[in-house]
C-alpha cells in the first residue's frame, strides 16, 4: 500500500481498524489495483465517518468514486454515463460505525446501487445505465473522508441483496459463508441419531422468569423465555420467543459449544413464525478458534413468511475451528414472531 495520514491499529468494528485523517491527500491506495478492477463488482466496508458535513467526502475512488454526507452519498465517474449520481435518506452521524456495499451491476437498469447496513439504500442510473468504465486509473481508500474505516472487501460480481443483508447481520460484523445445507423440513421427525446434544438446556426447561440457563438473550425487552401459550405450537413447558419490529436485531444465542473441525454436525430445532408482516429471520453458526477468537460464521438458513415444523441442517465446521455459538435472529425491521425449541447439535454418526 501506499499512503499518507493513516493510523493503522486504530480500533475497528472489529479487532484493528485504519484511522485516516480528513483531507484529499490522505488515503491507502492499492500497489495491486489492477486486480481489483472489475465491472460489474462489490466493494463493501465499516466505516466511522468523523467529519460529516453537507459537503460530499470521497470515502472511495478508483475511476468511479463514491463519497459521503450527511443525507446520503454521491457517485461520481467521468468515464460512466451518467456521470455523477446522488442518493439521499437516512443521515449519517459523526463517531457511528456504518456498514456500506457499493455495487455495480452490468444488466438491467439503475445499474449503481448502494446498501448500507445491509439495506438497499438507493439504485440509480437510468435505463440500461450507468454505463460499464470505459477506462480504470487508481483506487484508494479516502481521500477527503475522515474517519476510520476496516473490514474493507472487494468483489468481482455483483453481490446479491440477501448476501448484503446476511454479510451485514453477522452479530461479529465480519463476512458470513454460504456453507449451510437445509436438509429437511418436516414436523416431528424422529431424532435417531444417538450422539450427545451438545446444547445445554437445548429445550429451555433449565432458568427461571424471562432467561434461560446458558442462553444470551439480545435485547431482554424483545427477547424472552416463556410458558407454553395456548394455541401455540405444542411444546413442552417452556420456549423461547424472539419479537421482531425493531429497529436493530433480536437474538437468542448459545455460549460457546466445542467441536471439531474434522467432524460433521446437524443442527435440528423446532420453530414457528407467525404474525409476519415483513422482513427476515435466520439461523445461523459463529465460529471462534481455540483463544476464543472471531474466525468468522456460516448462514444456516432462515423465515420470510409464517412456517410451523422442525428444520435440519447440514453444519461443516470451517477450518481452525473449535468453538462455535448458535444464533436465532430476527433481522433489523423484521417484523413477526420467532418461536424457537429443542435447539439440538449432534455430530453426525
């Protein structure tokens, strides 16, 4: 890389971030951007901006450039057409981390689309356009933007909204695989495999109130372990339930559980989804190394309508792992209820 005004090792989103100081002379550039040089592509990263204002502030360039304000972002190429676009709606504040995905597609229309946590922010350009870069010069990271910045990850291919969505809602903000396999989808299939379950207090028969033994509930208000409710489905005693209609995530997870990264695992648990409106739900897998640190996670599966039954999932666990926690989320602005019950994880005999 090549730079100026960088604090490296600055507090990320996740581990370490880059701070750059605000000014057009302050960015990191690619010494091998020929590489990153694709159309259509994805270009994604956290930011914390420091310096919002009503003036645009290139938070990324190359021969198109993207910048940041404080009602939305611009878009900006002399060698597309059109050339410079503006997307407007929810602000950006000063000392808040934001997670963006910049994605050019090469079909279709309003071809420049910008997501920000994991939501369509904005698709614009017109019909067939923008146009595909006639010609590539640099690309940096900054250049007026001042902030810190991490998890910075090109693409080529444009990225789809449901793996925007999933990339975003990784409770560690780090990138999510597409590893998980459905397998099944029925009501009371008969469990035969005879290994241990490696959930504790895997029905919820384990705690007392609203929490549950060896259960994280986020946030408590929306989030809580209760008796069986008449006209529910027929569990036993206690559930838990996660309410959606929020503005950020509501999640049910597990403490860390040990495996082996050699081995297969299922995963099989009863859910019900009801009063859907809209929105997302999802399981999935967070996967730490033996020193408890982030590794990354795997999207299992997950509800965008009512559903009533048991699902089974196929779970490979990724390289140098050894621990692993469970999610049961509903996404930011979902709206429906997730009942959750007889989470089990079996190594696969």
């Amino acid at each position: 890389t090549a730079e100026t005004g960088i604090a490296y090792q600055s507090a990320g989103q996740l581990g370490y971030g880059a701070a750059i100081t605000a000014g057009q002379n302050n960015y990191i550039t690619r010494t091998d951007s020929g590489f990153l040089r694709n159309d259509p592509y994805t270009w994604e990263l956290w930011y914390k901006p420091t310096n919002i204002s009503a003036t645009a502030k290139q938070i990324w360039g190359e021969s198109v450039r993207y910048s940041i304000k404080n009602n939305g972002f611009t878009y900006f190429s002399t060698n597309t057409s059109p050339q410079s676009l503006s997307y407007t709606g929810a602000s950006h504040l000063d000392n808040t981390w934001y997670y963006a995905a910049f994605v050019k597609t090469d079909s279709g229309n309003n071809r420049a689309k910008i997501y920000r946590n994991g939501i369509l922010y904005g698709e614009q350009g017109g019909a067939d356009e923008p146009t595909e870069v006639s010609a590539w010069t640099w690309w940096r990271i900054g250049g007026g933007f001042g902030g810190t910045v991490d998890e910075v990850r090109v693409s080529a291919g444009a990225r789809s909204a449901d793996w925007i969505d999933f990339q975003y809602c990784s409770m560690e903000q780090s990138c999510i695989n597409y590893q998980g396999e459905e397998i099944n989808d029925q009501i009371y299939p008969p469990d035969t495999n005879p290994n241990p379950n490696l959930v504790v207090n895997g029905n919820f028969e384990q705690g007392a109130g609203d929490d549950g033994d060896n259960w994280i509930r986020s946030d408590k208000s929306k989030v809580k372990i209760v008796s069986q409710q008449t006209g529910t489905y027929p569990y036993a005693n206690r559930l838990a339930l996660i309410n959606g209609g929020s503005a950020s995530n509501s999640s049910l997870s597990t403490y860390g559980i040990n495996v082996e990264a050699d081995k297969k695992y299922q995963l099989r648990t009863l859910f019900k989804v009801s009063d859907y409106q809209t929105g997302n739900a999802s399981v999935w897998i967070s996967e730490f190394d033996a020193n408890y640190n982030y590794l990354g996670g795997q999207w299992l599966g997950g509800f965008n309508a009512n559903y009533l039954g048991e699902r089974t999932f196929n779970y490979t666990p990724s390289a140098g792992t050894a621990k692993v926690e469970i999610y049961f989320l509903i996404h930011e602005n979902g709206d429906m209820k997730l009942e959750v019950d007889n989470v089990a994880l079996k190594e696969i005999f």
